[in-house]
C-alpha cells in the first residue's frame, strides 16, 4: 500500500498516474464503505471526517469565502487536534495528519481576519445535517490513522478548547504551519 506522503508529489503535479491511483483507490475505499452500510447507520459517516468543523466554517466565513476542501481540511485538523485532547488518539498522529495537510498545500488554520468565535462555530455546528434530536455528533478519530467514530458523546470541553485554539489563532502568527518545518 502507497502511503499517502509518497503519492503527494506527484498529485501536485498533476501525474496522470498518480491521480488514476488516487482516484481508483478513493472510489475502491469509498464503495466498500458504502456497501458495509448502505443506510448509513455509521460507518458511512465516517466519509464526513472534518465536516462539521468545516461545515461550521463555510456557514460562518460566509459560503464562498473557502473552497468546500479548504473548510474540510481544517475541519480535519481540528478534528484531529479535539480527538488528541481527549486522549483518543496520539500527538505524533496528529502531527501526521498536519503534515499531510501542508504537504497537499491545504490550510490548517483559520485565517487572521476570520470572522468566527465560539458562538458562531457552535452556532453553525447546530445546524450541521448529523445533528439528531439536537444532539451534535461529531466523526472523530480513534486509534490508528484511519479509525473514526460517529458519536454524540465527546468532551465538550475538548471540543470548545479546539475552538478556541483554532480561533486565538486568528489573532496573530500560528505554531501550525511551522510543524512540517519542524520534521
């Protein structure tokens, strides 16, 4: 099995055969997901990893403002960041998922003039389709890269520390971008 990092560079430029892989394999993984649960009862959610963060904030930044795989991207590393605080995952994992990120050029922060806080990303977080019976539920990761859980039982504390981090962010300089740097 390629290992995403090896195929990255070949992605970015636009490599016919890097892209037929890439593509073939995305659609291989998302069928056999599909087919295990057809009626989405989880499993199937677990494609929506970093949604709800970047649902949140599409709907907050005004739709537009981010490419939908911008928002995601984010989404995914406070996703991330939020199953590290609750101990479900490691930080060297977390760091992985950064680095893959900046690797593929996507962003892992909120930009300095973002209009979002806590209010208005708990605010659209509501207002996410995974919401039921207004009890927000979140894919998040457990264990090795590749695990995700569906659930509606997290740490809301983890949840609004990684907000807040993400949104303190906005105000200045980010340690994020810095950690393929550091690697």
């Amino acid at each position: 099995e390629i290992k995403a990092e090896q195929n990255m560079e070949g992605l970015l430029a636009r490599d016919l055969e890097g892209f037929k892989y890439a593509i073939k394999r995305s659609c291989e993984i998302k069928a056999d997901v599909v087919k295990a649960d057809e009626k989405e009862a989880g499993l199937r959610a677990t494609l929506n990893l970093g949604h709800t963060f970047g649902h949140a904030i599409e709907n907050g930044s005004g739709y537009g403002a981010w490419l939908h795989g911008e928002a995601v991207a984010i989404g995914t590393a406070m996703a991330a960041t939020m199953s590290a605080k609750m101990g479900w995952i490691d930080e060297a994992l977390v760091k992985r998922i950064y680095d893959l990120l900046i690797l593929a050029k996507l962003p892992v922060e909120l930009p300095v003039d973002s209009p979002m806080d806590e209010e208005a990303f708990l605010t659209a977080m509501m207002k996410d389709k995974k919401v039921a019976d207004g009890q927000l539920r979140l894919i998040l990761l457990k264990g090795e890269l590749g695990n995700c859980e569906f659930t509606g039982e997290f740490d809301v504390e983890a949840m609004k520390s990684t907000i807040n981090e993400f949104v303190a962010e906005c105000a200045g300089p980010s340690s994020k971008s810095q950690l393929v740097e550091q690697s």
